[in-house]
C-alpha cells in the first residue's frame, strides 16, 4: 500500500455541470482509483460521474511565479463587462 | 409454526446481516484508508438489505418482532444464514475471497427474486441488486490483483479461496421449503443459478491466473441452524448490548 500512486479525483455533481476538484485518493491501478473514488466522495450522492487523474500527470504552477502569472490581472477591472448597462427585459444575467 | 414466507425472508436476511458484520470487523483494520471505506461501504449496504428482510420475517411472521429484535436477540441456532457468510475474515485475501463467492451468487439470487410473486421481495431484490453487482465488481478487481500480483499475494488468495470452497455447493442447496416457496413463485431456484455462477467465477479466476480450487466435500446445515463454533462468537459481540440492556435506544 505503501506504493501505491496518488490520484485526484473530480466528480460531476449533476449533468450538464463540470467536474470539480473533490479531493484524493490511493490506488494500485485505475480501476482501484475509481472504486477508490466512488466509495470515498460519491457515497451521499454527490455525484453521477467521476474522473480520476494520476497526481503526478497534473502540471501545477510555480507558488513563486504567482506575482507575474496573477497579480497583472489585478488592475484590469476593463476586463470586466461591468461597464454596460443591462436593459430590463433581459433575465438571467 | 413460522411461516414459510417469514423463513424464507429471514434466511434472506440473515446472510446479509451475518456478512454485513463481519466484514464491518474490518472498520479501521483495512490495509489502507480508502479500503476500510470501501468494505464499511460493503457492509453497510448488507445490513440495509437485512434491514428489510428482517421486517418482512418480522411481518409476516406477526408476533411482534421487528427487524432489530431478529437481529439482537434470537440465538445461534435461529440463525439460517449459509456456513460461507460466517466464516472468519482471515487475512485480506480470505475476506475478498468470501465476498466475491458471495456476491457472485448474491447478484444472481437478487437478480431472479426480483421477479419474485412477493412484491415485497421483489422491490427489495430489485434495489439490493445495484449495490450487489458493485460487491462482485469489487471483489472479483481484488481477486485479480491478489491472484495476478506477488507470489505472496497468489499464495494468500489461493488459501483464501480454498478455506471458503467447502461452503459454495450449500449457496445453491435447495431444500423442502425452497421447493415449496418456488412452486409458488415466491422464491428462487438456487440450483438453476450454478451454470452462470460458475462461468462467471471461472472468468474472474482465469483472468486471475488461479485454478479453480479442487472439489471438496461440500459442508451444509446453515439453513437448519447448524453452524459453525464461529457464528456465536460473531453473536456475542454484535448482539452484546441489546443482551445485557434490553430495549436499549440512543
């Protein structure tokens, strides 16, 4: 057990909704990672699908390099489409 | 005299319920987290399906016992669960090997009870059957690995299944009251589910690379309350509170 890979797990909540990050498991294989996954997050109905991901496949970014990726979107408010006005008869916006 | 409806529901119940606590021994023991999840996951949907089971025999039989009173307080030799369903967990391997025998006849069982004259029956069978087909898939991924993995992994299911063999061939006993019950569409013909049992434990095995483990005398008397010395310790513990504080609720 000790061996075994670790694997993210991402489960869809309802269809029509994406799958989202719920946490990880162990597993031998992906089959296990799946069982694995089924049995720890989608046993009070969470979910009507899963997807598991070898950990060591996902590319993650640099904590350090948070400064150049992120913070240039700080002050770039135009980026926002909060300078229309929305007319009365349109719903769901 | 019980019914032979309330028997019959009581047996079903039984190995659920019997299954369902001993593999919740497990709780907190599994080799790993996520596997201790997985078989408590196991064993509470068989102490559900006991659950309605029971309250079928409790109905049926109409002398004021629910569920949790056939549960906790008959004794031993009430007991009509199969021999396969008590017997030791053992190592890891010897449980699987119990749960996939189990499960693959189980599946099989439920899948025919669901068109069973008994509606009651019938709609638990035919809920129970979806948790049942996950059992077996469980089961029969871990006896692959285990067959297919390490040389001591190999050598551990083989024991696993060998110490469990002798408990198959009672599965699919019928006797005088199954001849009955199936007469009258009530209940399942066990020994017509051995064919598919067979072909579907023998592709597992295979792709396990296990041999199917040789014939052995086959060991019955479960149905009739005989059991072996392990269902009263299995009892003792699980029945221990209702013992010494009857009627006791939280």
């Amino acid at each position: 057990m000790k061996d075994w890979a670790l694997w993210e797990v991402f489960v869809r909540a309802k269809g029509g909704l994406s799958h989202r990050h719920a946490g990880s498991v162990h597993a031998a294989d992906a089959k296990m990672a799946l069982e694995h996954a089924r049995d720890a997050y989608t046993r009070r109905m969470e979910g009507v699908s899963l997807w598991v991901v070898p950990s060591a496949q996902i590319v993650a970014s640099d904590p350090a390099d948070s400064g150049p990726l992120f913070e240039p979107a700080e002050d770039k408010i135009y980026r926002h489409p909060t300078f229309y006005s929305i007319p009365d008869h349109i719903k769901h916006i | 005299m019980t019914p032979p409806l309330a028997q019959y529901a009581l047996r079903l119940g039984d190995d659920s319920l019997i299954l369902g606590q001993r593999l919740s021994e497990w709780c907190g023991h599994a080799p790993a987290l996520e596997v201790d999840l997985s078989l408590a996951n196991v064993a509470l949907d068989l102490i559900g399906q006991a659950t309605y089971f029971l309250g079928v025999a409790g109905d049926v039989e109409a002398k004021g016992r629910d569920a949790d009173r056939l549960a906790f307080t008959r004794d031993a030799l009430d007991f009509s669960n199969c021999l396969l369903v008590e017997q030791p967990n053992g190592d890891f391997a010897q449980t699987i090997a119990r749960q996939f025998l189990f499960s693959a006849f189980q599946e099989l069982q439920l899948g025919a009870l669901a068109s069973s004259k008994d509606e009651r029956l019938a709609a638990i069978a035919d809920k129970a059957v979806k948790e049942v087909t996950y059992h077996k898939q469980l089961a029969g991924g871990w006896i692959v690995r285990l067959g297919d993995g390490t040389d001591e992994s190999k050598q551990r299911v083989v024991a696993g299944l060998d110490w469990m063999w002798r408990f198959v061939d009672e599965m699919f006993d019928m006797d005088a009251l199954d001849r009955k019950l199936l007469k009258d569409g009530v209940a399942v013909d066990k020994a017509a589910l051995r064919p598919a049992w067979d072909a579907r434990v023998d592709a597992v095995l295979s792709e396990a690379t296990l041999a199917r483990p040789a014939p052995r005398r086959p060991v019955l008397g479960g149905r009739a309350g005989h059991h072996s010395e392990h269902l009263g310790h299995l009892l003792s513990e699980m029945q221990f509170l209702q013992r010494a504080y009857p009627g006791a609720t939280w």
